[in-house]
C-alpha cells in the first residue's frame, strides 16, 4: 500500500470510531433534550464554530500546512517548529481579542443574524451558551494548529484520534451535567447534575480540552519546544498570511452557509434546526470516512509533489483519488437513501412527523454526498501549489448559488429545500473547481469510465436493497435495511472492484 493509502485507512478507522461515538452523543442529545431545546443549543455554536473555522480550526490550519510541509522539506524540523510557534501565538492572541468581541455582541448576533426567528426568550439563552462556548474556541486555537502541526510532519494517529475524544467530552455533558434525574444505562444509574444547556456547553469545553490532550505526545515526539515569539517579518509566517487571507474569506463562505441555513430555519416550525443539523450529520458520516479521511492524508503528499516539480504524478495522484471517491460515495449514498428511514427511528428518539422529515432531509443531504468528497481535494489540490484564489472564488460562487436556492427551494419544500439547496450548492462548487484545476493539470478529472459503472453498481444495489426492504416481510425492519444494506453494497461491489484496488496505490 502507498503511504497515502495507509494513512487514508488509517484515519478513516478512527473516524469510524469517531462517527460511532457521534451516534451516540446526538442519540443522548435527542433523549434529554426536545428539538426546541436543542434548536437554541446548536444555533448558539454557529458564532464561535465561524471564528473557529477562521483561525486555527479551518482557515489557518489548511494554508498552514503546505508552508510547514515545504519549511520541513527544505529546512528541517528545527526551522518548521521555529515556524509553527510564531503561527501558534498569533492564532491564540486574534482568536482571544475576536471572542471578546463576540461576548460584548452576542445578544445583536443572536436576534438579528443566527436566529431572527426564535422569541426572546431562545435568543436571550442562545446569546449565554455562545458566550460560555468560546472558552472551547480558545482551546481548539491551539488544538487545530497542533493537528495541522502533526499532520504536516505525516503523522496521523493522534490527530485521527482527536475527534472521538471530543466527542467523549460531549457524551459527558450530555449524560451527566445536563439531565435533572440521574440517566440509566442497563444496571447502572449515572448521577445528574441538572445543568441543562449549559451541561452540554460545559462538556463541549471537556471535549476541546481532550482534543488538545491526546495530541500532545506527538509534539514530544518530534522534539517540539514553545517559546512566546511573535515575528511578523518572518517570511513563512508572511506566507502563511498571504495563503491564508483568501481562506480565511473562503471559509468565512462556508461559516456563512451554516449561519443562513439556520436563519432560514429559524423561521420554520420549531425543531427545524434541529432537523437540518441531524441531517447533515447523518451525510457528514460517510462523506468523513471516504472524503475527509482520504484528503487529509493527500495534502501533505500533494505539497510534497508540487515542491518536487512533479507534475505528471500530482495530476495522477488527483485523478485516482477522485476516481476512489466517485465510486465509493454513489453507492454508499443510494444505499443510504433506501435504508436510511428506519435507521434514524431507531437511533434518534424523535415523534414521528419530525423523523419523517429528517429522513427526507438526510436524502436530501446525501444526494450531494459525491460532491462534497470532490470539493475536499478540489481544494487542497489547490493549497498544495500554494494558491488560495481560486478556492475562495468557488466558496463566494457556493454561497451565491446556496443563498438563491434556499430562498426559492426553501418556500416549496421547507427543511428539504434546504438541505436540497446544500446539494446543489456545494456539488456546484467542486465541479467549477476541478474544470479549473484541469486547464492546468489536462487529465486529473477523468472520469467518465468510472462514473459509468459506479451509476450501474449503485442503481443495481438499490434495486436490490429496496426489493429486500420491502418484501421481506418475515425479518424485523432494522435486520431487513441491515440485510440491504450488506447484499446492496455486496451487488455494487463488481462494478468499482478496480477503483477498490486503486485505493490501495493513491
């Protein structure tokens, strides 16, 4: 196997464990908490989740990376470590001076940008849990530059192992400091707080300090020393602010699109939020195990590539992953969508009406599920040579694309709309990215054989999965979508066998 393909492997293993421990996190959310509660909860994080997302946690850690990775090619360690310090204490600083700011503001931010829709009341309670999670905000200006750190120096475990125990923290808030009666698990009482909202908020900074725990054998084990340097002048810090001015308003696009789904939403009948976020995880699953994991373990490789001058490979390496992808996602997702009913009932305790239009809205979600694999190496193709235009011209064409077809699509077809709205929003964005990307580098986005079997294996394992669900009858529902789920994957299998294989060479 190829270096990249082992660290894809590798980080989707723990991924999987991550997504697991998701499920459970928001099975508790949904059974301690009703959809009106947990509207307020998740719109309270868009705000401090969008200053995140800016600094260390998105923007800064993908222009970071290439520049770090290069630094390590050319001058060492000891100059890369010299490189992230100063990166360090500059991220720490701005996302400090900008949370104080958010605090001063949140009650406006609530009422007039997140949630224009909610009574006062959600509003006054959803600007306090904003304020109480920007300590998580601050934890994870550190944490993200440590995992982008490690990652640039091809480290993947500790990082891979981050997310779970983020999710941990979460578990803790929600089955212990939230509920009022202490939360029975078979033989065992767990003792209760009754700390509400609030518990989960304080399990979400359990959560980011966890994050940052686990990954700090990594910087002892590549000998990585802080010190309190701040130097503006230095030519990679230079750098990492020139890549990352147009990221940052690349991701402040993408912040954007959460905050507006939400608005939207806020305007729907209560439990909407809650509905769209469900949603999304739910798609954010396999989109993590196939897109996310495969792509952070391809942008190291492909700045290594670029530094070498090595064309002909970089545009072979972008080529067999977006094959990889295209043949994994089509199928996953037209399983999903026949099967994916039944298996939020079980998983997600809310009435009836309510799980029916999540089902809908998580169908929704995944028809855009190849497009969201795409765009994560539409964009770190481009990082990799170092230009962080082009990228930020898909985001501003994205959230244009998302802000009219939400105001059309979300009128027809409410909370579907919406989440048909991101499908077409983002599958759009990646497109435009990779014809661009291919005007430089002829070749990286063929594909049309692959597309071709990939439809066959994913139309055949859906035939066969809905056939199984639907009559046979003499299997309890959840052992017949499981059923499905396996011989539907089982009959698609054939017609990707070789981009199964090509995995393996990335």
């Amino acid at each position: 196997m190829s270096r990249i393909s082992r660290a894809s492997l590798l980080i989707a293993f723990f991924f999987a464990i991550d997504k697991v421990i998701g499920f459970v996190r928001q099975a508790l959310f949904s059974r301690v908490f009703s959809p009106n509660e947990l509207d307020i909860f998740l719109t309270s994080n868009n705000i401090p989740d969008l200053l995140s997302a800016l600094i260390s946690g998105g923007a800064l850690s993908v222009a970071f990376i290439p520049v770090l990775a290069a630094t390590l090619e050319k001058e060492g360690r000891l100059a890369a470590w010299a490189l992230f310090t100063r990166v360090l204490n500059l991220a720490f600083l701005t996302t400090a001076a900008i949370a104080a700011v958010i605090i001063l503001m949140a009650e406006p931010l609530v009422s007039h940008v997140t949630a224009p829709g909610f009574d006062p009341a959600k509003q006054a309670l959803t600007a306090e849990l904003m304020r109480l999670d920007l300590a998580a905000i601050l934890i994870f200006s550190v944490s993200g530059l440590v995992m982008a750190g490690l990652q640039a120096n091809q480290h993947f475990l500790l990082p891979a192992l981050a997310p779970a125990f983020y999710n941990l923290g979460q578990i803790f808030g929600a089955a212990v400091l939230a509920p009022k009666d202490g939360l029975t698990l078979g033989p065992l009482t767990l003792p209760a707080f009754g700390l509400g909202l609030h518990g989960l908020v304080y399990g979400v900074i359990l959560g980011a300090l966890l994050h940052l725990g686990i990954q700090l054998p990594g910087l002892l084990r590549y000998q990585f020393h802080w010190s309190p340097a701040l130097d503006w002048k230095h030519p990679g810090v230079r750098q990492v602010l020139r890549l990352m001015g147009p990221r940052v308003i690349s991701m402040f696009c993408l912040q954007v699109y959460f905050v507006t789904r939400d608005n939207f939403a806020s305007h729907l009948p209560s439990g909407s939020v809650t509905v769209l976020n469900y949603g999304w995880f739910v798609m954010q699953v396999p989109e993590t195990l196939i897109g996310t994991a495969i792509a952070i373990a391809l942008l190291p490789s492909l700045a290594e590539q670029i530094a070498r001058g090595e064309r002909a490979e970089f545009t072979q390496t972008v080529n067999r992953t977006l094959r990889v992808m295209l043949a994994m996602t089509l199928p996953a997702a037209a399983l999903l969508m026949v099967g994916i009913d039944p298996l939020l009932r079980a998983a997600f305790d809310f009435p009836a009406a309510q799980s029916e239009l999540l089902a809908w809205a998580t169908r929704a979600f995944l028809a855009g599920l190849f497009g969201h694999a795409w765009l994560e190496v539409a964009t770190r193709s481009f990082y990799a040579h170092q230009n962080a235009v082009t990228p930020l011209m898909g985001s501003i064409l994205q959230i244009g694309l998302y802000f009219a077809l939400a105001a059309g699509l979300s009128a027809l077809w409410g909370v579907v709309g919406l989440a048909l709205a991101d499908t077409l929003a983002f599958s759009g964005q990646a497109l435009v990215l990779l014809v661009v990307l291919t005007r430089r580098f002829p070749g990286a986005l063929e594909v049309r054989s692959t597309l071709g079997r990939a439809v066959c294996g994913a139309a055949l394992g859906a035939l066969l999965a809905v056939g199984i669900v639907q009559y046979a009858v003499f299997a309890p529902v959840l052992l017949r979508v499981l059923a499905a789920l396996a011989l539907g994957g089982l009959a698609a299998l054939p017609w990707i066998w070789a981009e199964v294989k090509l995995l393996v060479k990335l």
